[in-house]
C-alpha cells in the first residue's frame, strides 16, 4: 500500500473520529446519551477505511475459458426412386438418386 492511500485512510479515520467526538451530548434525542451516534460515526468511518482498503486488492487469479464445443452432424444420405418423365410428360420409369439432409 502507498503512502497516499495510507495518508487518505489516516484521514478518513481522523475525520470519523472528530465527528464523533464533536457531537453534542445533550441532543434533544435521547439516542445520542446512549452512544447510538458515537455508534454510526465509528460504523461509516469503518465502511470508508473497508472501501479503500478493498478497492487496492487485485485480483490475481485466472480464470480459464472452456472453448464452446461445435458438433458437426454427418449428413444423412439415402437412397431414392423418383420418377422420370420423357420429353412429352409421359412416364418413363423410375432413376435411382441419392438424397441427403
């Protein structure tokens, strides 16, 4: 970590602190005589330190991309008997070709 993220988390942290400590005790809300503001003040100076510290981490690990399998389908061919006509449209008989899909 360098010098000035430290210098920033030593300043979020003095900044909570000093918030805390200048709240005034004798708000007219009974919560502030019970610590509950000394209580947020300490939990967003702690979620600000948490921020800064998680935004330095890096992510070293690597990740492994599985390539998509293509699947080539064999054509499926068979044989078949279709007519044949003659150059008069009469009926020939029947030629043997192979179909495939």
């Amino acid at each position: 970590m360098n010098t000035f993220k430290k210098s920033v988390i030593a300043f979020a942290t003095v900044a909570m602190l000093a918030a805390t400590a200048v709240a005034p005790a004798h708000a007219k809300s009974k919560h502030w005589k019970k610590g509950i503001g000394a209580g947020i003040g300490l939990g967003v100076g702690l979620g600000i330190a948490g921020a800064l510290l998680n935004g330095t981490r890096q992510n070293n690990s690597t990740v492994y991309v599985q390539q998509p399998q293509v699947i080539v389908r064999q054509p499926v061919c068979r044989w078949q008997q279709q007519p044949v006509y003659n150059q008069y449209g009469n009926f020939a008989g029947y030629q043997n070709v192979q179909v495939c899909n």
